[in-house]
C-alpha cells in the first residue's frame, strides 16, 4: 500500500483535491473511522482541517481515536453529508495513515493558523485513496484517486449493468 501526502495528492490532482478539500470544508464535523484494539471498527465525530498543504487531525489526548491511531494508523475519514439526503457537492472520503506530529515546530504553526484547545494531539493524513461518489443525471459518478496511479472515473446506472470507466 502506497500512501503519500496531502500535497502530494494535490500536486498529482489539484481540481480533485481542491473539490474534496471544499466538500470538507462546507461542515465542521466529519465522521473518522479507526481500528479498536480487537480490530473491530470505532466510529467517532472529528473536526477536519485542511493548512499548509496538509488535511490535519487533531484530537485529545487519551481519546479512543487517538489511542487508536498511535496503535494503529489506518483510517478513514467521511465528510459529513449535510442535512437531507440530496447531496448535491457528492459524498467524499479519504483514507490512509494517520502521522502523529511531535515536532513542536509543526505543532506551534498549527496551534497558531488554527487555535485548537488545548491540550491536543495531532495527525497528518497520508491518503492511499480519495473517493468522490456523485451524480450526473441518472448516472452515479465514481471519482478514485490512489497514490502514482491516474484518476479513475466510473460511471454506472441505477440497472445491473457494470460500471463504466471513462
């Protein structure tokens, strides 16, 4: 499994990276998914931030997530859908590895763009896939981005016919 960095995803597909980040960016809380200690799935509300070049996630310390992430670092991250089941800016998630960040430089520029409470911990992202799921009439539009490969793009009906690739 490749991973890589926000930026880096950005610098292979800034239009798909800027339409994730903005789809983000349009609520507050977002939904992480982590890996329990018995490798069964824990669910639980974030805030999501996006500076720097980075997607950063932080958190308490001695949280279930982050004890979570420290054990393990595989993630997933869900943009909260909104109010209503239309989703007209489509459905995105991202994940990959979560980074804790102990250099106090890092931290203090990220204390200083973002003010978080205080005490916190801190991840940086390093998405492996990216997924945008949306809709072009009857179609459903998959978008999927992974690390050193081109972005795909599958198009389906609501029939059983197999998806389409573009």
């Amino acid at each position: 499994m490749t991973t890589s960095s926000w930026r880096d995803f950005r610098a292979e597909q800034p239009a798909f990276a800027d339409t994730v980040r903005e789809r983000f960016q349009q609520y507050r809380h977002h939904v992480l998914a982590t890996l329990r200690k018995d490798g069964s799935p824990r669910v639980t509300g974030l805030e999501a931030t996006f500076g720097r070049g980075e997607l950063w996630l932080g958190m308490m310390p001695n949280s279930r997530k982050a004890l979570d992430l420290r054990r393990d670092p595989r993630f997933a991250l869900h943009a909260n859908p909104g109010p209503g089941a239309e989703m007209a800016d489509g459905d995105v998630r991202v994940s990959g590895r979560a980074v804790e960040v102990t250099d106090p430089a890092v931290l203090a520029r990220f204390v200083e763009d973002t003010s978080p409470p205080e005490p916190f911990l801190l991840f940086r992202a390093e998405p492996d896939e990216v997924v945008r799921t949306g809709l072009d009439g009857d179609e459903i539009v998959l978008q999927v981005w992974r690390p050193g490969r081109p972005l795909r793009t599958l198009r389906r009906t609501g029939d059983d016919a197999p998806p389409r690739e573009e």
